[in-house]
C-alpha cells in the first residue's frame, strides 16, 4: 500500500507547501497583480483537494478537520458582513470602507484586504467542504462491501 | 469539441473534453488582456469542477443511458429559436472594440482614472470587485456559502448518525 502511486505520493508532498504559498500570494498580493480572494481560495482548496486524493480523505481531515473548516466557511462570510457592518457603526454607509482608517485611501485599502480575506476563507472552506462531501458518500458506500 | 461533448457516452471524456474547453477558454481571456477571469476559469473551471465532476462520476456510474433515439423536434425548435434571437440580438450591438460603445462611456473612465488613487490599489479589478461592487460581492459570497451548507445537507448530513 506505501509503495503504490510512489511518484504521486513524494511530488505531491513536494508541491504543497507551494500550492499553500501561491495560494496566500495570490490573495495577498491581490491588490498587485491578478488574483484575489475567489481564485486564492480555490487554489488554497484544490492543495487540500489534491492532498485528499492522493493521500486519502482520512489523512486530510486531520488537518482540516471538518468542524473547523465548517467554521471557517462561516467565519469568512461574517467576516465580510462585519467588515461591513464596521463602516456602519464608525458611522459610514453598510460596505463604506472610507470610515475604517483615518484616511480614506487607507480606509479603503483596509476594508478591500480585509473582505478579499473574507473571500478567500469562505471559498477554499466551501471547495474543501464539498469534496470531502462527495469523497465521504464513496466512503460510505465502499463500506458495506468490505 | 462542444458536438464531441454532445456526442460522446463516456461520461468520462465528456469531463475531460469541458476542462480542456475551459483552460481553452482561459486562455482565450489572457489573449483578451482579462487577466483575473482568465486565472479564475483556470482555476475553477479547469480545476475544481473537473475533480468535482469527476468525484460525481464515481458516484454515479461514468455511462450515459441510451437515449430514445429518434430525433426530437420541439427541443430542437426551442434551441435554434433561442440561438437565432440571440444572434439576432447581437447586430445592434457595437463592435468589437469600439471605444465610442456605451459601455466604455458610462462609468468604466471613471473607475480607470478615480480607483487607484481613491482605493490605493494599483489592480482596478480588485479595487472594483471589492469596493465599487462591494454588494456584489458579498451576494456571490453568500451563493458559494449557500451551496456549500446545501451540499454538506445533502450529501453530508448522514455522516454524523454512522459515527
């Protein structure tokens, strides 16, 4: 079982830490160049995915563990709706990041990371989420043969 | 290949045939100068879809079902009409290009010359995606939010009785 899929096994733990480290590149330098939170979170999702696969699904919730990620796929969307409701109480409009920073420029750059983040947190949790979702139907129906 | 698509029984290639039409298709936009959608459509539509969809064919089984065989005129009807309309809708519309469309006249200036001094951020995108359309946004979000808890009741829900 440890020889099988030997060169899948050795390259994909050679690329994920920089699957990981696109991903976070992608979302934090957003501002820069291409990308931002959608694509960071589905690239942050598919090194989980492509773990899962190669690895098994069991290997790979032990690290995103499916409470946590259900909380994290939470956590971003209210992270968005805060952000929102912040220019709210700082007496902005729902969604005004102007009011966030004492500027309005840094305001507003404050406001555009800080919801991008939301993005990026929401997407690869929902991404991850699902797969194991679907992976964990196999799993079910794969039991009862064995 | 969208013939091939249609054509073809082996679930599998059709799979295989619609991520290579997306990375196709993102290509396409890099050739257009849309960097961010062409990223995006790699990312998703080359990417997790076509796992997703393959995850979905273990599932269900990677064969279509024969079909009833003879030829079937109202959906046909149906699709030409459609696609004659849309077409027909096209002729009227500025072409390729045209700086004087309504689209390049409307507020997209204003974005180009304002944004990266009122937003700080130098990628109109970014700054238009999360700023200008903020509302936007946050309704895609809260779809992909919506989808996700829908698929975890679905599919997931069992899971939590077998432990």
């Amino acid at each position: 079982m440890v020889r099988r899929h030997f060169i899948l096994r050795v390259t994909t733990k050679l690329l994920m830490p920089f699957i990981l480290m696109f991903a976070l590149y992608v979302q934090f330098h957003g501002d820069f160049g291409p990308g931002g939170g959608f694509q960071a979170g589905v690239i942050f999702g598919a090194g989980f995915i492509l773990y899962a696969l190669i690895y098994g699904v069991e290997a790979a919730e032990q690290v995103a563990r499916p409470w946590l990620i259900r909380i994290v796929m939470a956590f971003g969307l209210l992270l968005y709706l805060g952000v929102g409701y912040l220019g709210m109480v700082l007496g902005g409009e729902f969604l005004d990041y102007n009011v966030l920073s004492s500027s309005p420029v840094g305001g507003q750059h404050l406001g555009i990371t800080l919801v991008e983040f939301g993005v990026g947190t929401t997407v690869a949790a929902t991404m991850i989420t699902v797969f194991f979702s679907f992976a964990g139907r196999m799993r079910r129906r794969s039991q009862p043969e064995q | 290949m969208a013939i091939g698509i249609v054509r073809l029984d082996n679930l599998f290639a059709v799979v295989m045939l619609s991520g290579i039409y997306s990375l196709i298709s993102a290509s396409l936009f890099v050739t257009l100068d849309a960097v961010d959608v062409a990223f995006t459509e790699a990312s998703v539509g080359g990417g997790i879809a076509t796992v997703l969809m393959l995850a979905t064919l273990a599932l269900t089984g990677d064969t279509e079902k024969p079909g009833k065989g003879h030829l079937q005129i109202l959906p046909l009807a149906v699709v030409v009409l459609t696609g004659a309309l849309l077409i027909y809708g096209t002729l009227d519309m500025p072409s390729f290009g045209d700086p004087m469309a309504p689209i390049h006249q409307h507020v997209a200036p204003r974005y180009i010359e304002e944004a990266p001094r009122a937003t700080g951020i130098p990628n109109i995108v970014t700054s238009v995606l999360a700023s200008y359309r903020g509302y936007d946004t946050m309704g895609e979000l809260t779809v992909i939010f919506t989808a996700g808890i829908g698929v975890i009741l679905i599919l997931g829900a069992r899971r939590r009785r077998d432990d």
